[in-house]
C-alpha cells in the first residue's frame, strides 16, 4: 500500500543526527527514537531533544508492529541511570522522557532502573519534570508501586490498539492488565499524571476506538496519543489504512470532550512526542480546575 503524501516528510539533518548521536554514545545511551525508528527523529534531535531508552536496546518481546530488536537483553548497566541524567543536564532538558525495552527476564521487570534514573534526574535536575514511559511489568503491583513511589511527574503506559487486535499486534500483552496499570496509577493519589496511546490503522473500526477511550478514562487516563502506523519491514503487520489528518483531528476533538486532558492526535504523532508541551496543557487545566473552585468556595 503506497503512503499517502501527508507522510511525506523532509529527511533529518545529518549533521544533527551525527552531533546528537555523539552525545548519546559517549555515555553509552540509547533512545526509542533510534530503536523504533521514529519518523520525528530529525526533527527532536535538531531541538536537542529525545526520548532516552533505558535497560538496552534489545525486547524480551516480539510485537508484531514494533522496530525494536527482541532476543536475549544485555547485562543491566549500573552506571546508566547517571549517564541519562548528566546528558540530560548537557541538553538542558526541561522535560526527561525515559522509556524502556520490556524486561521480563528481570524480577521487577526493571522498576528499579526507573527508580534509579528518576533519582539521578532529581538529583542532578532538580527543577526538571520527568516522563517514564513503562512496560506492563507482567502485572506486579509491587514492581509498579516502586516506580509510583519515586514519584515521576507522568506515567505512560500505552494500550497500544484496541483489544481485539492483541493476539496478532502483541500476543505477550493483555488489555485488562494494562487498563489496571493504569487504574493503580491514577488511584495511588499522588498527583501522577497519567498517560497512554494507541495507533491507528491496523484494521481497528471507529467504534472500537471510542470504546477504547472509554475504557482509558474509566481507569483514569488523562492525556491521550494517537497515531498512524507505520510497517517498519515486511516482517511486521502490514498496514490496513491510512487514516486521513482530518481524521485524526476529529477523533481528538471528540476525545477532548470526552473529559480528556491534553490530546494529541495525528499521522506522526509517538506517544512522547510534544510530551513537554502535553504535559504544561494538562497542569494548567488542572491549576484553572484548581483555581475555579477555591474562587466558588470563597
């Protein structure tokens, strides 16, 4: 099936890919920007940007529509925690995404590297926001509850698409145990803003979508992705359609007045892309929120 041409985009700066990627290699990092091949990739390492990817670059799942390498995961590196916060601290990042290849080989699916980057960013960023973008864990509410503790500003944990498709897009996965992840997160009260994504064109029907959505704010989902996929080989599930931009508007404008926070919804939209601006929309809607009742109480 040929790309329409609103997929057309201009190839990154070379030159920005060579520098940021430099950067990246001299503390032995890696990014999901690289790893599945985002097509945003020229665009947030030219603003000095990324997405950072810890616990290697290598899954201990096979997705059916995921670029990352799968097989036996490398060693965990002790030192990496340090390295992603003083590369983010050389960037002078203002807001960290980190993200991860899915553990299950670790007993804590790797909670205790996200725990171990977060207080590396504090430490070092103590004024900088931070983005996990998490596995399901294979379901530990204990592994969980060590990543809530830490207290990240936003919890991410992707749906992916919708549940009739698991069993060909990602058969290791479960929709109801990833809707629960997201329920633990927004019921834990700690002010963890809480975050998923879904792509679009794997043959999922309008109303499949919507019923998404409902089931993500029913588990307390506040801000929402939504995006084309893209096949990366042949050996990956091929595209079913290309979903138009008009589309793609439509469906976050009726997800906003659903009750969800920040959308953001589009053919290249990643779940971490624009993440810092997503973020700042949903705290000052909550502070607006916020400020409308003390004024109503007054």
């Amino acid at each position: 099936m040929q790309k329409p041409e609103w997929l057309t985009i201009p190839a990154p700066s070379t030159a920005e890919l060579d520098r940021m990627k430099k950067m990246l290699d001299q503390g032995h990092l890696h990014t999901v920007c690289e790893g599945a091949e985002c097509p945003n990739i020229g665009e947030c390492f030219a603003s000095k940007t990324c997405t950072f990817m810890i616990l290697g670059d290598i899954c201990t799942r096979n997705c059916r529509f995921c670029a990352v390498r799968h097989g036996r995961p490398a060693v965990v590196d002790t030192n990496e925690p340090l390295q992603i916060a003083l590369t983010a601290k050389k960037l002078g990042l203002k807001h960290v995404v980190i993200t991860t290849v899915t553990r299950d080989d670790l007993p804590d699916g790797g909670a205790g590297q996200f725990v171990a980057v977060i207080k590396n960013l504090r430490n070092q960023l103590p004024q900088t926001t931070v983005e996990v973008l998490i596995s399901d864990l294979r379901g530990s509410t204990e592994s969980l509850m060590e990543i809530i503790n830490a207290r990240p500003d936003v919890i991410n944990h992707n749906v992916e698409t919708v549940p009739r498709l698991y069993h060909q897009a990602r058969p290791q996965a479960v929709y109801s145990r990833s809707l629960k992840l997201l329920k633990r997160v927004s019921q834990a009260g700690n002010g963890i803003c809480t975050k998923s994504g879904m792509m679009l064109g794997l043959g999922e029907t309008r109303a499949e979508i919507i019923r998404v959505m409902n089931d993500l704010l029913d588990a307390g989902c506040e801000i929402l992705t939504l995006g084309q996929y893209l096949r990366p080989s042949s050996e990956h599930l091929p595209v079913v359609s290309y979903i138009h931009p008009d589309e793609f508007k439509e469906l976050k404008e009726f997800a906003l007045k659903m009750g969800f926070l920040a959308v953001s919804s589009g053919p290249l939209v990643r779940s971490s892309y624009n993440a810092v601006q997503m973020f700042a929309e949903v705290r000052l809607r909550k502070q607006k929120q916020k400020g409308s009742v003390v004024y109503g109480q007054s």
